[in-house]
C-alpha cells in the first residue's frame, strides 16, 4: 500500500467563515489555525498547502478571559535605538483587532514559507461586513 501525498495542484480550498462576536480568543484562533493549515483534512500532507481559507467576522466584539484585556501585553520593537514599545491587548482590539487576530494565529502556524502563505488565506474583518460573498463561504463550527 502507498502513502497519499497531496499535489498542491490537486488541492480542493473551501472557504469558511466566522463569526467572533463573544467566542474566547484562543479558542477560536486554535480552530482557524487547524483549517488554515488543513489538518482537519484527511488528504493532509505536512509539505504541501492543503489548507482552507477562513473569513472572520465582527473582530472586534471577540472576548478574553480573566483580565486579559487590562493586563495582557504585547511588545513590539520600531527598530530605533530604545525602541521597545509595550501595548495593552485591550487598546489593541479597540483600535487595530486585525492586528491582535493575525498575530496569534501567526504564531500558531509553522515558521516557513508554507507558514506565510497559509497565513494569507485568513481575511479579517472589524465589523459584520465582508467583501467575499461570490465564494459561497460555508460556517465553521467553534465551540466554546
């Protein structure tokens, strides 16, 4: 018997979308990760991109637990001398949420080439609306 391995030529991509109002954070992000990367997939394959796209909606309403929102900080670095700069998750999801989303799922995804174009397959959106009705996205089931 021969192992299957999937051709990026074969993949079939669906489109999925979420809705993030009052779903936790982490759990939700864990879920996308796993459909970007297509392990929920039989046909997956650790070397190719087998991986679906995913549309989250309403960014900005998602919820974190305990106090997350006052004390949970995110550092980033302007690339000046001293430049180390802190921020609040809570100010973040008020102003950028895109940022916040992406990031976690960045670093849920593997550290490779293949890592950053599964990370282009995710479209997130602050409010309900969305520009990718024509792809007919299906609802991705996340459970809390």
């Amino acid at each position: 018997m021969n192992t299957f391995m999937a051709k990026k030529e074969n993949v079939k991509r669906n489109w999925y979308i979420v809705d993030a109002r009052d779903k936790i954070l982490g759990r939700m992000l864990t879920t996308v990760s796993r459909v970007l990367q297509g392990k929920h997939k039989p046909e997956y394959t650790p070397h190719v991109d087998v991986g679906d796209f995913v549309i989250i909606t309403n960014a900005s309403k998602v919820k974190l637990t305990g106090k997350k929102m006052e004390e949970k900080i995110h550092y980033y670095v302007t690339h000046y001398q001293g430049g180390l700069r802190k921020r609040m998750v809570g100010k973040t999801l008020k102003t950028a949420p895109e940022k916040v989303f992406s990031r976690s799922v960045r670093r849920m995804l593997p550290r490779t080439k293949l890592g950053k174009a599964m990370l282009k397959k995710l479209k997130i959106y602050e409010g309900a609306e969305h520009p990718h009705l024509a792809q007919q996205p299906k609802e991705l089931i996340i459970r809390n």
